[in-house]
C-alpha cells in the first residue's frame, strides 16, 4: 500500500475506534445480590420482576442492551455472602441491588462508595445501614418489607385459623436474621392483648429443627409464626414438612410458602418490592444520590391460604377470611 493511500485511511480508522469504544464504555454495570439459590424459582421471579420494570424504564441487558450484570446467589451461607459480596464489589458495578440484611451487612463492611439499593431490609436503621428513613446519609437506600403492627396480625391471624392457640414460638436463625430481638418485642408486647404465651425458637441448621418443634408439638394449643429469614425461605420444604408432621399451625411471611403447602402466609408483595427497586436504579443510574432517596416502607401486604393444608390439619377456614385473601389455594 502506497503510503499516500495509508494516510488517508487514517481518518476513518481513527473516527470508528472512538465511536466503538464509546459504545463499549456507555454501558452500566449493575450488580445483584440475592440470597438465594441461582435454581430456586423464587429467585428467578425476583430478577424477573425487577428487570421487567428496568426494561420500561429504558434499560436492558444482553446483546445491543445498554446494561451489564453480574449475578450472585449465596443463599444463607453467611461465608458465601461476605466472599460473593467482596467479589461483586471488585468488579465496580456503578449500583448494586442488594437483599437480606446479612448481604447488606457485609456490604457496608466493604464498601463505602459504589451505590446500594437493598430489598427486604427488617430494620436498616437498627441494622446500622441508614441513618434515618427519610435521609438514608451515605451510599446505601432501599425498601424495607417490616412495619411492627405486623406482629399483631400473624397472631391474630393465626388465632383466626385455629382459637385454641393460646401459644405462639417464633422460628429463625440468629444469623441470617439478626434483627430477631427487634420482631421478637413487638410479638412480646401482644400477649396481653391478644391472651397468648410468646417465646423464641433459633435455630441454627435443617437438622437442629426438629426437635424444638416436635417439643414445642407435645403441649397442645400452640402456633408457629415462620419470621422473615433467608435461612427458611432456602429451606422452605423441611419447615412446612415439620409443621405438618407435628400437626402445629404456622404462619408465614410470604406467599411462596403457602403455594408450596404451608398454611397461611401475611406480609409483603415480594415481587412488587424487587420490581419497585427498579425506580431507584434507575434514578441512581441517571446521577441521583442515595443520600437523597429515602427509605421506602410497605404499603402492600397480601394473604394467602392452603385450604388444602388447614384441611389436613383439622381446621376450619373462616369464610371471612377467605374472602378477604389475595390467594385461595384449594
């Protein structure tokens, strides 16, 4: 090639290689952390609710999309978070979606700087993630799913179900749900109101589970309430399985438990509160400041009954509390 031709091929070299590495370097990172397991169904239908409102709001991933993502699924395995968590932070995302207060924890501990939206925070003030509600004060807002007149609802509700109840233990792992204490209080302070008997019952493994229930099982005219805590929504099946087998009325944070046998479930609309996070990436992805976004908490809760299980365990369903249920399953 004649160097005359060369030089004027330079130009065009020099205008596509920009424009190429501009496409390249115009696409956001995002990290999501869940802690679940990849396979679990559950999971999927988060992710899919949070990116099906990204995607209204202008952003997509994959091939021509205008975002990157980098999934971690940890599960409960307190270990697994702070290396998966280390890991995402690496790779300097420009927001990371974070749930469970234990992945928000190790979080924190490890960075200051990249932005955080979390879901499914009990108490993110409690928890040292936010400074107040309204002003979160350093990198990290989100969504909490716990509001305290909750506590009084899984009990009455429970005493609905079934009126001989006149004891109720609440089932969680310290570790995965170290927010306990706060729940624990406000299920205390009913027991004058609402004639029961509260305790606790942590945990700490699948296999340390059964005998606290089949204990608590030997006296009559006790429930169970399930509190939010990645540890059972992983291990789902073994505590509705216990709760069937030792025939003990249990209620539960969310729908997936009933759809998947167990009882009763009241709490958040846990697909509306992945696909709400979506606002606050967007907003965080077009220069909005944690600082500035508060702190949402719950307004929609749901109900949701197995009639199928109360059957089994002798109960009759109200008729008023059929139909005031957001899901009836037969």
């Amino acid at each position: 090639m004649r160097r005359r031709d060369f030089i004027k091929i330079i130009p065009g070299l020099a205008a596509a290689c920009p424009l190429r590495a501009l496409a390249q370097q115009s696409k956001r990172r995002i990290g999501v952390v869940i802690a679940r397991l990849e396979n679990d169904p559950v999971a999927q239908a988060e992710i899919a609710a949070l990116f099906d409102n990204l995607r209204q709001l202008g952003w997509t991933a994959g091939a021509g999309g205008n975002i990157q993502v980098d999934y971690r699924f940890p599960g409960s395995d307190i270990e697994r978070i702070r290396a998966d968590v280390a890991e995402l932070v690496g790779l300097q995302p420009d927001v990371i979606i974070a749930h469970s207060t234990p992945v928000n924890v190790a979080l924190q501990r490890v960075n200051r700087t990249i932005p955080v939206v979390f879901v499914n925070i009990f108490d993110p003030i409690g928890s040292g993630l936010v400074e107040s509600l309204a002003h979160p004060g350093g990198n990290i807002t989100g969504f909490s799913n716990y509001n305290s007149e909750l506590a009084t609802k899984w009990i009455e509700i429970l005493k609905e179900l079934d009126r001989r109840i006149e004891r109720v233990a609440s089932v969680f792992n310290p570790q995965t749900a170290p927010y306990a204490p706060m729940v624990l209080r406000s299920i205390e302070a009913t027991q004058g109101s609402l004639a029961v008997i509260t305790s606790a019952m942590p945990v700490h493994d699948v296999a340390e589970l059964e005998r606290p229930i089949a204990d608590f099982a030997s006296t009559p005219n006790g429930g169970l309430i399930v509190l939010v805590d990645s540890f059972f929504i992983n291990n789902r099946k073994s505590i509705i399985s216990l709760a069937a087998k030792y025939r003990v009325p249990a209620i539960y944070p969310f729908k997936f438990f009933v759809t998947a046998g167990g009882l009763v479930s009241y709490g958040i609309d846990d697909l509306d509160i992945f696909g709400q996070a979506a606002s606050y990436v967007d907003l965080i992805l077009k220069g909005k400041k944690p600082s500035d976004l508060p702190v949402q908490r719950p307004i929609k809760y749901e109900l949701a009954i197995n009639l199928k299980t109360a059957k089994a365990l002798g109960l009759t369903v109200p008729l008023i509390l059929q139909m005031t249920a957001n899901e009836v399953i037969e």
